[in-house]
C-alpha cells in the first residue's frame, strides 16, 4: 500500500476556504481509518486557516503520528509544536537558504530532535534536495508547487530525483496529488510516501479517498 500522509487544511492561497465547516474530529477518524500512515496539520493561521488547537483535536482523537506544517521561523515554534502534541514538524530548506530563520537549519534540526520531533524537511529544486541529503532531517519532502508562482507540476519529483541517483533518506512527495493515477506515477520517479491535502479534504468521503 502506498504510504498516505493525509492533510487538514481549511483554507488555502490557491483554493481558497475549503474546510469552512469541517468536523476535525470525524475528518481525523476517518483519515486514520482509511489507512493514513500519518496526519498533516496546518497550523498558519493567515493564509490557511489553522491554529495549535485544531492540532491539539487531531491529537486527541488518533493515534497515528502527526506532523506540525507551518511557516517555521523560531524555536519557539518548535516548542508550541511539541506541547501541542505534534510527532513531527516541517521545515521548509528556501525559508533557511534566504537566511529567513532566528537560527541556522542545523541548529533548529537539532533544537527539534532534542524536544523529539522528527523532521521533514522541504525542497523543491535539485540544489535544494542535495543540500537536504547532507543534513540530519529524518524525511526530505519534495514540493511540487513552486511557491514563488503557485503553480504545481508532478514532475518536478520526477526531475529532481531522476537526477539524484544515491537517496538514503524517505522522500515524501508534496503537492497537486489528486487520485491513484498520481500516486503511481510518483513512486515510478522514486517518491516513498505522499502528502495528500486538498483531494481528499474536498472529497465527499473521506475515509474512502484515503483508501
């Protein structure tokens, strides 16, 4: 079976309000019935929607791992993550490269262990994902939406990973994944596990487009 990291996500820049009235109680059920590995939580409030409580709901109603996705700058948000009852959190290697951050990737990498999170860490272009392999993230996820644009394009995985030919990490492909079809077609270019959020936060059931 294909490793599914499912997503709630109730609002986005591309689609807008998408989960206006969600149940994330149900939502979380269902997506661990449907055999999610694990759930990805938005918590950026501004564009997206979310908050550490709806974090904090997921928490309390499953028992497979969850990973904090959000715009992290600071430890503190390591931290908030953490307390809220996050498995794992996302780092996005651009955020790093631009010098957005308080500290440097390997710094907040090894803040994240000690509080014992895992990491995905984000990239989307070849240089960036070399560059992750070097680091001491646990998981290198591969964006397919180039966020400068917006636009998304399956075959950036397949681009950068026909082009890397020694991976010793989980890689997670990200992104404009809508249905079987794409999921097939990822792991073809070498992609071990996918993040999947508004197919299947649209769908009319959840629990079977998890499936």
């Amino acid at each position: 079976r294909a490793p599914i990291i499912s997503e709630i996500k109730l609002a986005s820049p591309t689609s807008g309000v998408i989960g206006k009235n969600l149940d994330i109680k149900r939502a979380s059920e269902e997506m661990e019935r449907g055999g999610a590995v694990g759930i990805s939580v938005l918590t950026e409030p501004r564009h997206f929607k979310g908050s550490l409580e709806i974090l904090s709901e997921v928490r309390n109603t499953v028992k497979i791992p969850i990973l904090m996705k959000d715009i992290v700058l600071s430890l503190q948000q390591i931290d908030a993550a953490y307390k809220a009852g996050a498995d794992s959190i996302l780092l996005m290697k651009a955020i790093f490269d631009r010098k957005y951050c308080e500290n440097s990737l390997t710094e907040t990498i090894n803040y994240a262990h000690s509080s014992r999170l895992e990491v995905l860490l984000e990239t989307h272009t070849e240089n960036e994902f070399r560059s992750a392999l070097l680091t001491d993230a646990d998981v290198i996820g591969i964006n397919n939406r180039d966020l400068r644009t917006l636009q998304v394009d399956l075959n950036t995985t397949r681009r950068v990973l026909e082009r890397v030919h020694v991976v010793d990490k989980i890689v997670v492909s990200e992104s404009g994944i809508r249905n079987p079809d794409d999921i097939k077609f990822l792991r073809e270019c070498g992609a071990n596990a996918f993040l999947v959020g508004s197919s299947i936060m649209t769908a009319p059931n959840i629990e079977e487009a998890v499936r």
